[in-house]
C-alpha cells in the first residue's frame, strides 16, 4: 500500500555548487571568496585547476543525476514526493530553489546536506545558507528539517566499500594483494575539526568501510587544503602519505575519496591530477576509487534518509 504524504511536502537536496561552463569559473570564485584575502596567484592557481579538468566541475550535473535517481526511487517505494536541488554556492542557489518550491505549493522540505562528515564548514554554514535563503524568499518559503550526517550510515558504509571493491577488483592479482588503502577528505582547520568531531567521524567512516572490505592495513590523508599555510591544518596531506608509503617500500595505492560525495574540482584536480602526479614521479602505482555517486546503495540511503532525517544510522 502507498505511503501517504502531504501533497506540500518535498525533498531538498544541498551540495556546494560549481561553474558549469568556463566563463563561471570566476564569478563562481568571486562569490566562494567574498570578503576574504585571497592572494591573486592563488586565485588564478585555482582557475587553472578548474581549466585543467575541462573549464568546469561536474557537481551540479551528477548532484542532479543523484536527485533523478532519488525520484525515482521514492516514486516505486515511496514517499512519492518531489525532490529538489539547491547549491550552496552557484545555480540554482538556495534562495533560488527555495522560490520555486514556494511556487509550487510546498510548504515543508526534508532537507539532506550531501557532506558525509559534520563540522562548520561542511553543515552549520549550510544551515545558515538556507535560513538566509528563507529570508530571501519571505513567509511563503518551506520549512526545513535536517537529517542527520551519514558518515556510518550502513547504506553510504557499502556504497563506499563498493567503490573501492570496484577499484581493486580491476587490478591484477599482484597489485591487489600489494594496494594500500589511503582514504581522503577535505582538510580543514584543527579547532573546527576538534569543535565538531570532524576527525573522528571521518576514522569511524574508514573503520567501517575496512571492515566492509575485510582490510586491516589502511590509513586517512587530507587534500585540498586552503587559507592562511601558517594555520594549522588535519594532516597528513595526500602528497606527503604518498612520499611516505613509497618510503616504507609500498608500490602500489588505492585512494578512496571517502569525504566527497560526488566528483568535483577537488577530487578531479587535487586527486586525479595532483596526487596522481607525485605518485608517478616516486614510482609509486596511483589508482583512485569513485566517489559514491550514484551507486544504488547510496541511493538508498537517500531515501532512509528521507523516511527518517532522525532515525537509526549507525553501522
């Protein structure tokens, strides 16, 4: 039997957002960095990342290839309810997301921010983009419920597992045997982390996906850090955990970007690029797990997610 909903009830997904064609690539910048003193080498650093992986970022496109398949899904099993994107950062914005859901009478919004790991950076300032984003709208914008981060929820635990599955599986016998597991994550400062758990989340996500995988041998690097290099940072980056596994005579590498969602310029440029890079000049084999994506358990995580912002979520 169909499970009944409000007919004014949605389902809002919020990524970060990012340019869709070149000639974005700098107002998207210019709107990331409002307000902050970012030097202009780094400014036009980052540009030339965004050109080196074609003059765009996929997010937007596979964030709303994650929303089609959710519908889908939620068409077959239920709750049939609509499901919207907003974009932190680039279109459609919040603001913009939240207006055309008013328009089309919804009136309450189950909202799901796709970062796996909670801290300020990657949840509370998207909870305030959004309330800003109602502000914009008025007295006819949606009212949001959160669900709850999914750093161990079972279902993101085996898409992720499936994705490094899928890696090595691909790999000869010898270099399966060989493959060291190096999971990443955006680094980000070491107060918000310890404030948030942000560490700790991101090594009980990598405890559980080991386990999943039966691998014992495993360890967690950071990528794409940025702001002032005199702060202090998560560490170790991706580049100095390559120096060092070629140093303990490893050969071979598995990265799986287990604090991204989808792929996007920092796991298309830092990752696929960059790190792939410094693997090859130490003569170290460099392979990259897909992000979750679309794989049908995250999917339908997704939808658990939907049925129960609050409910159980533990591995």
């Amino acid at each position: 039997m169909p499970v009944r909903v409000p007919p004014d009830e949605a389902v809002l997904l919020i990524a970060y957002g990012g340019p869709t064609r070149a000639e974005e690539i700098r107002p998207f910048l210019d709107r990331v960095l409002a307000g902050r003193p970012v030097p202009r080498e780094r400014y036009e650093e980052v540009v030339r990342h965004y050109e080196m992986v074609g003059g765009a970022s996929p997010i937007n496109r596979l964030t709303r290839l994650q929303a089609e398949s959710l519908r889908a899904l939620l068409r077959r099993e239920g709750p049939d309810l609509p499901v919207y994107v907003g974009m932190r950062h680039w279109t459609p914005l919040l603001a913009e997301t939240l207006s055309g859901m008013a328009r089309d009478g919804c009136r309450r919004a189950r909202a799901v921010i796709l970062a796996p790991h909670p801290s300020h950076a990657s949840r509370e300032s998207y909870i305030e983009a959004l309330e800003r984003g109602r502000s914009e709208v008025g007295p006819d914008a949606p009212a949001v419920t959160f669900a709850d981060p999914f750093y161990e929820h079972p279902l993101f635990i085996e898409s992720l597992a499936g994705r490094v599955r899928e890696t090595l599986d691909a790999l000869d016998a010898g270099d399966r045997r060989a493959a060291r597991l190096i999971y990443t994550a955006h680094s980000i400062p070491t107060g918000m982390s310890e404030r948030s758990g942000y560490a700790r989340t991101l090594a009980r996500t990598a405890l559980l996906v080991s386990r999943a995988l039966g691998i014992d041998a495993w360890e967690i690097a950071y990528q794409s850090r940025s702001g002032n290099p005199k702060d202090p940072w998560l560490e170790p980056d991706i580049g100095d955990a390559l120096r060092e596994a070629r140093r303990r005579g490893e050969r071979v590498v598995v990265a799986a970007p287990i604090g991204f969602v989808c792929d996007h310029v920092e796991v298309l440029y830092d990752l696929d690029i960059e790190a792939r890079g410094i693997a090859s000049e130490i003569g170290l084999a460099f392979h990259r797990a897909p992000t979750a994506g679309d794989h049908p358990a995250f999917i339908r995580m997704l939808a658990a997610l939907v049925r129960d912002p609050a409910g159980p979520s533990r591995a």
